[in-house]
C-alpha cells in the first residue's frame, strides 16, 4: 500500500489485497486506518483532509469499492478510482476474489452484504471513475463493473466509467498499454473536474427529507439545491447534502432522520453552517399522532448540532409548501402547526429562522406531485437560503 500525489498535490492511495489467516477485515480495516492516518496527519503533510481518495485495482478495486459503500465518514475516501474493479459477490464474479475474501460456500447474506453495487448510498459513497478494458479476460463480464456505475448513476451519485476498446486486464500505468497517454489524460481531466475544496472554505452542511436529496431530480450530485447552492456560494464555502428521502424530523416518525447513517455523516463533517430543512414527512397522519414529540425532537437535533465542535450557526427552514395533496402530506399542518413552533424555537436557541413556505410560492418550480423542486425549483431554494447565508 503506498500514497502517490499528482502535480495539483491531490493524493489518493493504491490498495491491494493482503489476506493473511483467511481473516477479510484484515484488509478492510488496513484500507480503514490508512484513510484515517493519513487525514489525521492531513496538516503535518499538507494535504487537504477532505480530497484524500483511494485507488484499487482487480480485487484492491473491490477492497476501494468496499470502503467506499461501507466505511463512515472518517474513514471513507472523497473519491475513488477503480481500475477494471472486481465489484459484485454474486454467481459469475472472478472466482478467486469471492473464495479468498467470503470463503468456500458464502451464504447469500454474505454475498450480499460484499456485492457493493448493492451498497451504495445517495450523497454518501463518493464519487468514483472506473476503467477497464471490453476484453478484460480476468475479472468477467465487464457488466461487473458497469453494475457499480449503474447503482451510482440511479441514485443520481457522480460517477464515470470509461470502457477502452481492447487491453486486458491489469494494464495500469503501464507505456504499453495503447490507450496508455488517453488513460492519463482521461483521469487528469476528471480530477480536474472535481477541484479540491479550500482548506479553509466555509462547510455548509444541508440536512433534510427527500427535498434536500433530490428526489425526482435526475442527477441530485449536481442538480439538488445543495449543488445550486455550492455554485451560488463559490469556492470559499464547501456544500454537502445530508437529505435522505422519506424522513421524519420526530423519532417516534416512521423513518426518523436522527437514527440514519447519514446524520452521523452530517455531524462528522464538522459543518460551520447547517441548514435544517425537516417536517415535511411529519404531517402525514401516522405520524402526525406524535405531534406533541415535535417540539422536543427538534430541540434535541437543534442540541446535537450546538455541540459540535465548529459550535455551527443554524438556519431552521420551514418546508415549502405542498401544492397539492400527495403522499399523505399536509399542508395545514407545515402552515399552521409546524411553522410557529420552529419559529419559536429559532428565538429560543438565537438560530436564523427562513420561512420557505412564503418565498417559496411557484407551483411550476414543483413536479407533478406537488411537492418535490423541479432542478429549477431547487435553484430556487439554493438562491433563497445562499441570500440568508450571506447575511450571517
């Protein structure tokens, strides 16, 4: 395992697989430590803590595959580069890969848990390039890998798959590979398209329902309101989404936002600034029936994120409105109920309090449900809250 650094000074590592005693966390856990050592000495190296990548290749593709989908934040790269990646665990995957990591007779949960076109996760696995080759005779078919360019690309995560037309398997960096300066040029031009964010940029950390994730949006990476919002706002602040769809704001909720993975995520990345878009799920009447828990919910969110180590300034959102009946929600509700106990609670905790139900009154900025932001509506939020933000 060792680190490389281009001439723009982004670093990634190259992994290979070390199975010693049949043992697979071995390996995982190396690929975990070195991500975590190198971002805790990020400063002491001068390197940015929030570009750290890992590269694989054959199973180290699978190994960066699997930090990628299944490592937490501290530990999962900003992005990857799978080089003709073993991916999946199901029948047909390169034998040996799947018998030195999962053993003889893995059972499908197993199979499963390691087959990381399965694993992937909106706004957390990080972007990712792969290559390979369309005669690649190891690691069969190429529908392996294009499984993982697939899972990404459906939930809207950025990512690219170059197939070159001929060259095997396990060409690399090698001068004899044919495609050998377009492969360079390729990857130069795509880490130049993912700059690295400035060390001392302003995190604005987005925490939401399907709203804040993009649901309906066919590329959310780039256009949901967190991506309009990171253009609008420039390269002196850093923007990630934490939405995820169908989330409560109460715990009692059918799906509450404060037991997700990606809130553990939203807390790691230390934001300066976070904005709370949450309620919307809330109204549905199954959920509703808890009301009297919202107040306290949102106070212990609003807790949670006053401790954090940046000690972040918090804008609480209203939702936007719900143009017509869908999914069970209810606009009287986010109106009437919701909004003056958020209200409150901004002057209560001296949070910034925006009413997006107000400044949010297109019904054509909606898709046809009447509720989730066309990428123009989500602009429109993006333009919104940027305008609040630059007031603080």
């Amino acid at each position: 395992m060792g680190a490389w650094f281009n001439e723009r000074g982004i670093s990634y590592f190259v992994v290979k697989y070390r199975m010693p005693h049949g043992d697979r966390n071995i390996p995982i856990g190396d690929a975990m430590n070195a991500m975590k050592t190198v971002r805790d000495s990020a400063l002491a190296w001068h390197i940015n803590p929030e570009d750290i990548g890992i590269m694989g290749f054959s199973a180290g593709g699978h190994l960066a595959s699997t930090i990628s989908t299944h490592a937490d934040y501290a530990h999962r790269p900003n992005f990857s580069i799978l080089f003709y990646p073993v991916i999946t665990m199901q029948e047909g995957t390169h034998f040996w890969s799947r018998q030195f990591l999962l053993g003889e007779q893995p059972s499908d949960s197993l199979k499963d848990t390691y087959s990381n076109e399965k694993q992937v996760r909106v706004h957390q696995t990080p972007p990712a390039i792969i290559l390979l080759a369309s005669d690649d005779h190891v690691v069969r078919p190429v529908e392996n890998a294009v499984a993982y360019y697939t899972a990404m690309r459906k939930v809207g995560n950025d990512c690219s798959l170059l197939i070159y037309p001929f060259g095997d398997h396990g060409f690399g960096f090698l001068n004899s590979f044919p495609f050998h300066n377009q492969l360079l040029n390729d990857l130069d031009a795509w880490l130049n398209a993912h700059p690295s964010p400035k060390l001392d940029a302003v995190k604005v950390a987005c925490i939401g329902n399907s709203i804040t994730e993009g649901m309906g949006i066919e590329l959310p990476a780039l256009e949901g309101y967190p991506a309009h919002l990171q253009h609008i706002l420039g390269n002196d602040y850093q923007v990630k989404n934490f939405g995820i769809s169908a989330r409560t704001l109460m715990n009692k909720g059918d799906l509450p936002y404060m037991r997700e993975s990606i809130y553990d995520d939203a807390k790691a990345f230390n934001p300066d600034i976070v904005i709370i878009k949450l309620g919307t799920n809330d109204t549905k009447s199954h959920n509703w029936v808890h009301k009297a828990d919202f107040k306290n919910d949102y106070q212990q969110l609003i807790n949670e994120i006053k401790h954090l180590p940046h000690h972040p300034k918090i804008i609480l959102c209203s939702a936007i409105p719900v143009f017509k009946p869908s999914w069970g929600l209810n606009d009287n509700i986010i109106s009437k109920e919701q909004m003056p106990i958020i209200r409150k609670l901004a002057q209560k905790n001296k949070c910034q309090y925006l009413d997006l139900h107000t400044l949010f009154t297109d019904s054509q900025l909606v898709q046809d449900d009447g509720v989730h932001p066309t990428s123009e509506g989500a602009k429109k939020i993006a333009e919104i809250i940027a305008d609040k933000i630059k007031k603080l």
